[in-house]
C-alpha cells in the first residue's frame, strides 16, 4: 500500500499514535482491527517499467548468445551480480555439484560459505529476486549492469538519451494512472 505521514506522531500514554494517509482504503483493516499487527515502513519506489524489463531481457538474450550460455544462465548470473537479495527467503544450502546457473525456477548469488554433510560438499546461495519484482532504483541498477556487461561484448546498447526517454515515457504512464479525477 502507498500512503504518506499524515502530521507528527502523537505520544500516547501506551506507545505512538501514528496518522498515515493512503491513495486507497486500506482492505486488511476490518480484518485486523483491534488486532495487533505488524507494521512494515519503507521508502516508496515507483515500479520498474514493463519496457525497462523487456530491455533488460532483450541484452540478457544477446548477452546469451554471444557467450553461447542458454537464456538462463544468462540471466541467472546478471541477477547474481546486478540483482537484489530476496529479504523473505534469505539462503539456500545446495549440493556443490548442482550448476545453480542453470536452474529456472529461482534465481541464486553463490557465496564462499562451504561445508560438508554426509561427505558432500554444500554451498550457501543467496536466493535473488527475479527482475518483475524490482522497482525503478534497483531495476536501474540491474539494468546498468547488463549494459556494461553487454558493451564489454561489443553488444550494441540503446543510447542513454533513448534509455532516458524510456524511462520519461513510463514516469508519464504513471503519472497517468494515479491521477486523480
């Protein structure tokens, strides 16, 4: 849910009284009302844009190509690098031997942390968040990455002016959608 301070928090006799205004009513409230609950308040991030996504799967395909890895390797190990840590999920131990860039269903970062069960090798992977998740800063971020990943391999890149104007187009369409009537 999106929403902003709404005056100064109130110091009450048993905590803090805090106001918060929302764009929409907020639909958990009749369920959670005079429940306690847990309260979750971060910074707000515009969503990343469908065409920023596509850009980013765009160079991970050529990336792929010009490294003849398949689809996921590729966007396996540009996630593992450029990407952001899944904070629900945390690690995996996996067998050493299983090749965690080729796994489809999840998205993994390696870490140095080893250890042995049963006379076989574990390692420690840091379970990502896939690219659909991101909003705009760390979709920027990833998409810098595999920009510089795809320059390194002499993969042409969109300008910055046209990465820009993407970007432009997109706050615009956003703008759009919350506007109210």
């Amino acid at each position: 849910m999106r929403g902003k301070w709404h005056g100064e928090p109130l110091r009450l006799r048993t905590g803090w009284l805090l106001q918060i205004e929302t764009q929409e009513p907020p639909q958990i409230y009749d369920k959670t009302k005079d429940k306690e609950i847990t309260i979750d308040i971060k910074k707000y991030y515009e969503k990343r844009s469908n065409d920023a996504n596509s850009y980013y799967h765009v160079l991970a395909g050529k990336i792929a190509k010009a490294l003849g890895i398949s689809m996921t390797e590729s966007c396996n190990k540009l996630i593992a690098e450029y990407g952001e840590p899944d904070s629900d999920f945390g690690q995996l131990a996996m067998l050493e031997e299983i090749p965690w860039t080729r796994i489809d269903s999840m998205h993994l970062r390696p870490t140095t942390q080893i250890e042995t069960r049963d006379g076989k090798l574990y390692r420690t992977y840091i379970i990502m968040r896939g690219s659909h998740t991101y909003n705009t800063r760390e979709m920027g971020r990833l998409l810098d990455g595999v920009i510089f990943e795809a320059k390194a391999l002499g993969i042409p890149t969109e300008t910055p002016e046209e990465i820009e104007r993407l970007k432009q187009l997109w706050e615009e369409e956003q703008k759009a959608l919350y506007k109210t009537t």
